[in-house]
C-alpha cells in the first residue's frame, strides 16, 4: 500500500497529543498498575521454580535481572539462605545496561539435597561471602584436559575419537572411552531387490577447549564431525558441552548435531553416545536399573538370585533385591553356592522407546542369544544404573519419552566392562526420513506457487524444503554412585535429570527491574475486567498444555512446537495442510510464554517455553548451508516452508531462555545472527511480491519490520551481552537513518548497508504498511532501543507507527493524507497504541488501546472460549476442542493483553 505524505512526523506527533489530550475518557488511568513488593531490602529474593529444593546434590545455574544503575559489578555480591546462611557461589555478568551497570548476572553453586526452599542474593551488605571447600580444578596438558571437582576426575582428549577419556571418583575409573556413534544406510527401509547398505560413524574431535571456568563451575565444549574408519564418509558436525560443579557427583553434557547430509541419499539409523562402564563386583553383585515416568523402577541383578527351585537364603535374596552386596558366597546355602555357575547371566539390556506411549524392555544373556521381554509401560524416562553394589554410573537422557524414538543400551554387563549406549535417536526405531513430502505438484513459478500459497497456505518453491543445516539439542547427564542406588534414590535423580532444579526470581521483581522492555505487569488483577483477563491467560496456557498432550506433539525433530490452525471437521489441527501445521514461531508464540512466565512465574509455563525455546532456535533454523542463518515459516515439515527469514530464527524469541539461565547453546544461537543480513542477499525474503535485491554488493533490501526487527535484536542483545561499539554504531546508525526516511516505519522496505547499519534514504514519499511487520518482536524491542538510546527521530517514528496504525481512517486521512485501508491484526497492535500512551503519559491513547483490545479486531473475543470434549469413536481418543482458538490469535491477544496491562493501566 503506498500513500503520499502530507504532514511532517515531528509535526504528526505534536498534533497528534493536542487532539488526544482533548478526547473525552471514562475516568483518570494510571500510567501503570500497582505491583507488589519487590525484593526484601537489599536482597534478591530467591526460590526453586518447582517450589521445593532437590532432594539431591545438585550443581545449578542461573540468572538474576537488576534495575538500571542499581549493580556496577557482581564482585560483592553474596549468596545465601533465606536465613542469612553465606552459600559458595560464582557470579558473573551476562548483560549491561545501556549505562555501564549489570543488567543481568549468572550465578552457579552447588547445593545439598534439600538445602534451603528461599534463597537471597545479596549486595553491598555485611554478610561476608562464604568460602568453598576448594574449587574446581583445570588443567590444560598437550593432549588433553584434566578437570578436578574434589570428588570426581574427568579427562578429555584435546584429539581422537573419544570426547571423555575416563570419569573417576578418587577411588577407581567409573566410566571411560566415552564417544559418540552415529549409523547410517542408503535407503530408510529395506528394498526388495535392492542392496542395503550401511556404515558406522565415530566422534572425530576438531577442538576441545576450556569454554568457562569459576571456583564453583567449568563448562568444556568439543566440536567435531562423525567419521567412518571404513570408508571416510563425514557427516552430521556435533558440539559437546560438559558441565561441571563442585562437589557435585554429576556431569551435565549438552549435545547438538547439525544436520549436513543429503536427506535423499543419506538415511540416519541410530544417533547415540557410548561409555565403557567397568564392573569389578561378583555377576550377583551387577545392577541394572530402569525408570519410568510414574516413578517405578525397573531392577534387577545381573545374576538373579531369587525364584531360584532352591533357596540361597533370605540375607542373600533381601540384599541382592535392595541392590547391596551379598553375604559371602560361603554363607550361601552350599547347594546354590555350588551351583552358580548354572544360573544364567544377563548381560544385556535394552530399553527402547519408539512412540511416546510406550516402552519396552528386553535382556538376553549375550550375543547369539534370543532376546526375553522382561516388562513394558507407557513412557520410560530414559534413566537408570549400571554398576554393582561397590558403586556405578546412573545417566539419564532428558525429555526421552517427549523425544522418542530413544533407547539405551547396556552390552557385556557380564564381562570386565558394560559398554553403554545412550541412543538419542533409536537404532530399532525406522532410520530418520527427512525427504519433503511430496513432489512440488507442478510448482515451477511464482505465480504457481502463489497459487498454491491460496489453496493450503503452503509457500513451496523446488530445493528450498531442505532439512540442510538445521539443527538438534539434547541433554544427557551422568551421576557417579559409591553403590547401587535404592529406587527412591533413583527416581529422585530421575527427577532431577528430567526436571532439573532453577532459582528465579518473583514476578514483581521482574518486573521492578525493567527488562524485556517493560512489557508485562505481575500486578494482581484489581477489578472485574482484569480478573477476566488473567483467566482468559490461563485458559490458553492450559489448553495449549492439553493440546500437546492429546495430539502427541512429541518427537526428536518435533517436540517442543505447537500447531498453528485447528481443523473442526476432522476434529484435530491441520498437521498436513500446507501452512497451516506446525507454528514455527508465527506471531510470536515464544514471546507469549515468556512474557506469561515472568509475570506469573509458573513451573510448567517455564517448561513449555523452555521447550519451544529448544526447538524454534534449532530446528526451525538453517545453521550451515544457503540458507543460514535463516529461518523457516510454518510449514507441514519444520523446514519445508520456502519463506526463509529472520522472524523466525530472531534473537528476541531466545534472549529470555538466556538470561534466565546463562545456557551457552542459545548463546552460541544468538550470535550466529548478527550478521544474519548476509542471507537477504541470497533469498530476498519478499521475492515472490515485487522485492527487488540491492544491485550494491555491500547493500542489502532489508524491510523495517520483520527484517530489521530481526536483526536489531540480535545486535542490541550482542551489545549489551559484549559492549561491542560495532554492534552499537550499527544500531545507531540503522534508528537515525529508519527516522530521517520520508515516512519513517512507513516507509516500509530500503537498501542497507551491510556493515554500517545504515539505510539509504529512499527517493520515493509513499507508505508501505504490513500486518506482519510488528507481529514478529518488533514492538519489544523497539522499547528496549528507545530505553537505551536517546535518537529522538527514531522514538517520533516509532510513535507515529503506533499512534497512526489503528486509528481510524479518517484520523489517519487528516493526519496521513489518506488512510491505510483495510489492515489486518487490529487487536494485536493495541498493545502499540498502549506503548505510545504510556510513553506519552496520554491517559487518552492508553483508554483507545484497551477499547482497541475489547474490540477484538482480526482477533479473539473477551471471555473463555467455548470447549467440547470429543469422545471416541467419533475421534481417534478423547481431546478437548475449541474450534475457535488458533494460534495466531492467542499468541497476539495474549501479548496485547499483558502489554496494555503493563502500558494502559488499569483495565476498563
């Protein structure tokens, strides 16, 4: 849409507060509302986001946000009980404010099982820091690195394939020669007549290197690529972060794979990391465990010694069963002392979780052997033990049902050394089959695949539903045990691997300290209107956890994304309907449950964005190839959509994951952005609507919107991360020239220059407006940039977007010279009109924002939607629908709801 300029900006928001201040309102608004208190005096409170401390040792990392000007440094700052009892910790600083002071701090301690429930970071006060009881040790040899946490010694090769050279505890080697395995084969199934061929692939590490060390915490990440001994081949590049605490019996690895193969020749059958686990107790003295998601465990010797047709004695049998060693075999019944070697041992185990709703595990005695099924359920957590009663390894793999197909493998339990295997993606599962899913049904032109783009939503185009270069995270932990675990204890570390233990803050203070642009209120509701609000909020988190649920939205390349549109005639969401599948990040369902999470401070919305986190920064992404950094939109395949862009692999939707936990792999995600503008120059994102490339090497078109939105989050999050002036002229540099454009955001679309920043002035005085382009994170950090730098034509440009999109044609005629038409997401963009009223302290436009939001244009009504439970056998099994919600609408009536709480005041 373009439209001729009739009126100077600076000019537009003068007139604009003269006519606003004059309008009639019900009643005063306050320009914000009452929050609750804070912190306690000079302390930051501190809780377990679960509510309870862990029940286990454990080694924790996490962030703490400060008001601006309020911390200078983190070096005198102490942790401790809410009781004032001093806690070793480390700090350091992962963001400043535009002022020099600390933004954000990380902190890492070590804490006993069920510590403290309140914790307290406290600063400038008389509490003297508490001193560890030693530190972590590093030392950096030729070949290899040595870690000392003063209960366990790890050894990494800085070479080789093996990535964990051994895992001590002082007293004997509990796990070595640790490496990954990767099998792969020509085809995903067999072929009658055809050959199957396959191959096995090892870790080969290109660097291993120190990445973080404090006295409480080391993180040690490798890089490298799988190779084949046989035949050469390479694929699938790998980081390997291990992360260790003080003190602390566990090791945390972070495993990221690229995917670089080529999806129609190339067939992944197995993706898994392997120790060897030496065993030195008598076979009867071996133990195997396995643990459920409802908390029961899977144990057994491996040589059993109950049922036997004759008894070794009830010491023997009551001691093998709770896993601690036997009396002496001369104190066996002498019939079963003699006959033990006729008591079959098991040495090999199998747990395998190939659908998200069931499990299986099987044992056979070794190799050549038939296999038994020994039990089965419905989800498995993917932890157990292997060791004996003079001690072991427990090791868990982190959301394995939610990420099936999963497996683990125990080998020659009955030998000098097990060799386990932690399968990330099943070997018995069907190999990985990442082909698009049909064949392009004629779409050789853009005016084909608009056409198509009409009928499913589907933005095809040939060779761009690559899965090249997207990209996998998973967590893995290993536990060293001075014996086999009790299956309380177990299940207690289960939990711990699958729901790791956190300290956050309260939501007021979040709030109080302004980050995230100010954009959320914890307030509790103060009237009728708030209260339908903020159950309104919770109905869509609640039925968004259902959803996920009822559909099985699980899976290694899945898990972690919602869908976008719901299908009323088949009852289900339109999972194989162009671009109406998976959400891949569409208008901000990220942003959604962060904000929701900051100011309600709920576990499991945590978990849920934690999850999308992980996903949308990885799978949803191109990291290697022609399409890095780009991401894909919404498609039926995460990557199969041809409209590769920055809004989807944007720094915004991370940068809360980051902060709240100090998580290196989503740093490492932000980062690779901030040249992200490289990528336009290979796939203009508007191409199929009339973009025209820059003809400038060093130029590149780049919208003000989505675009720009883009690429200023991941720049602004560099600086404040860096104070790196490159990434601060580059910001600069991009506002003044957005600012001094005829028509400001108006003006749509411009050429920029690559390095600098800084957009040419367009020769043109028309407007272009979009939907989308405040949809995608735009508004977020564009107060962020106005809370940092003072460049007043980019702050009177950004307010006259806000002030001008929903106001009205004939406003938008007087002001505008004509008006915008018919737009699109009227209800979402209240919360811009909110912003504007707050920053203009005009109790007028802050009133128009939530008449705006209670009008629900392109939106979602007031009120907790309509919702029928479907039975079968109208339906598969039973869900629960509400035909009318679609993602799109909750995500954008959710941030309007929050943001005009926090920017209009009270609701009315």
């Amino acid at each position: 849409m373009f439209i001729r300029n009739t009126i100077s900006r600076r000019k537009f928001v003068k007139s604009t507060l003269a006519l606003t201040a004059t309008l009639p309102i019900a009643a005063p608004l306050p320009s914000l509302r009452p929050s609750r208190p804070a912190h306690t005096g000079e302390g930051v409170s501190l809780h377990w986001l679960r509510g309870e401390a862990p029940t286990v040792p454990r080694g924790i990392t996490w962030g703490v946000p400060w008001p601006k000007g309020e911390l200078d440094n983190v070096d005198k700052l102490t942790f401790a009980t809410a009781e004032n009892k001093p806690v070793p910790a480390q700090h350091w600083v992962t963001a400043r404010w535009s002022d020099g002071s600390v933004k954000w701090s990380a902190h890492a301690a070590s804490v006993s099982a069920s510590e403290a429930s309140r914790y307290v970071l406290l600063r400038a006060s008389g509490t003297s820091s508490a001193q560890a009881d030693g530190q972590i040790v590093v030392t950096q040899h030729d070949e290899e690195i040595s870690v000392d946490t003063g209960g366990l010694q790890y050894v990494f090769p800085k070479a080789g394939n093996v990535l964990v050279k051994s895992i001590s505890n002082g007293k004997r080697v509990l796990a070595a020669d640790g490496h990954l395995v990767l099998q792969w084969q020509n085809t995903p199934e067999p072929i009658n007549g055809e050959p199957l061929e396959s191959d096995s692939l090892e870790s080969e590490i290109h660097e291993m290197l120190v990445e973080h060390v404090g006295p409480m915490r080391a993180v040690i990440k490798a890089t490298g690529i799988h190779r084949s001994q046989a035949t050469g081949r390479e694929l699938l590049p790998f980081t390997l972060r291990f992360y260790c605490y003080l003190h602390t019996p566990s090791l945390r690895l972070v495993h990221t794979l690229v995917y670089d193969a080529d999806e129609y020749k190339d067939f992944i059958s197995g993706i898994g990391l392997r120790f060897a686990v030496p065993m030195v107790d008598e076979l009867h003295n071996r133990h195997v465990r396995f643990c459920s998601a409802d908390g029961g465990v899977f144990a057994e010797a491996v040589r059993g010694l109950t049922g036997l047709r004759r008894d070794p004695g009830r010491a023997v049998r009551k001691a093998q069963v709770a896993g601690q060693a036997t009396p002496p075999v001369a104190e066996f019944n002498p019939v079963v002392a003699n006959g033990l070697q006729y008591i079959p041992a098991f040495g090999d185990y199998t747990l395998c979780q190939n659908t998200p709703d069931g499990f299986e595990i099987r044992k056979r005695t070794g190799a050549g052997h038939g296999w038994i099924a020994s039990a089965y359920g419905d989800r498995s957590v993917g932890v157990g033990y292997i060791g004996g009663a003079s001690g072991g390894l427990a090791f868990g793999i982190r959301n394995f049902w939610q990420s099936f197909p999963a497996q683990v493998d125990i080998r020659h339990a009955h030998t000098e050394a097990a060799a386990l295997t932690l399968w990330l993606w099943s070997p018995s599962a069907p190999a990985m089959d990442l082909r698009f899913y049909h064949d392009g049904m004629g779409q050789d032109t853009y005016a084909e695949q608009l056409g198509g783009l009409d009928i499913t939503y589907e933005d095809y185009e040939p060779e761009f539903g690559t899965p090249q270069g997207i990209a996998r995270t998973s967590e893995v932990e290993l536990w060293a045990m001075e014996q086999t675990p009790r299956n309380n204890e177990l299940a207690d570390i289960a939990e711990q691997i699958q729901d790791p233990s956190i300290l956050v803050c309260e939501p007021a203070y979040y709030e109080r300290c302004g980050v995230f642009g100010k954009a959320f209120s914890a307030a509790p509701a103060t009237n009728e209107r708030e209260k339908m609000i903020e159950k309104q909020l919770d109905f869509y988190v609640d039925y968004y956890k259902r959803q996920i649920a009822q559909h099985r939205w699980y899976g290694f390349w899945n898990y972690g994304d919602v869908m976008h549109t719901y299908d009323g005639d088949r009852h289900m969401w339109r999972y194989d309907v162009g671009g109406y599948a998976w959400d891949n990040s569409e208008l901000s369902t990220d942003l959604w449950l962060w904000y929701y999470f900051l100011r309600s401070g709920r576990h499991d919305v945590f978990r849920m964005a934690e999850a999308m986190t992980r996903h949308t920064g990885e799978v949803d992404v191109h990291h290697i190839g022609r399409f890095a950094p780009l991401g894909s939109r919404h498609n039926v395949l995460h990557w199969g959509c041809s409209a590769k862009q920055l809004r989807i692999s944007t720094v915004i939707n991370r940068r809360f994951f980051y902060y709240l936990t100090a998580d290196e792999r989503v740093g490492d995600l932000m980062r690779e952005q901030i040249d992200g503008a490289e990528a336009l120059k290979r796939v203009v994102p508007g191409r199929k609507v009339g973009q025209v490339a820059a003809t400038d090497e060093n130029k590149v078109s780049v919208s003000f919107g989505t675009d720009w939105g883009s690429l200023a989050a991941a720049w602004f999050t560099e600086w404040e991360r860096t104070a790196d002036e490159r990434m601060k002229n580059r910001l600069i540099g991009s506002m003044e020239s957005i600012g001094r454009q005829p028509r400001g955001f108006f003006t749509g679309t411009a050429d920029m220059q690559l390095e600098s920043g800084v957009f040419d002035r367009v020769k043109h005085n028309a407007i272009s407006v979009s939907h989308l382009s405040a949809a995608f994170g735009l508004a977020e950090i564009c107060a962020e940039l106005i809370d940092a730098f003072d460049v007043p034509e980019f702050t009177e440009a950004w307010l006259q977007y806000c002030i001008a999109y929903n106001a009205g044609s004939e406003w938008q005629e007087q002001h505008l010279g004509r008006a915008l038409g018919k737009l699109n997401l009227e209800q979402g963009h209240s919360r811009l009109t909110a912003y504007a009223g707050w920053f203009l302290k005009n109790r007028t436009l802050q009133q128009r924002a939530w008449d705006e939001f209670y009008a629900g244009g392109s939106g979602l009504k007031m009120g907790v939607p309509e919702m029928a439970t479907i039975a079968p056998p109208e339906v598969l099994s039973k869900r629960d629908e509400a035909p009318a919600v679609s993602t799109n609408a909750v995500a954008q009536w959710s941030l309007a709801a929050m943001q005009c709480m926090a920017y209009a005041g009270e609701a009315r």
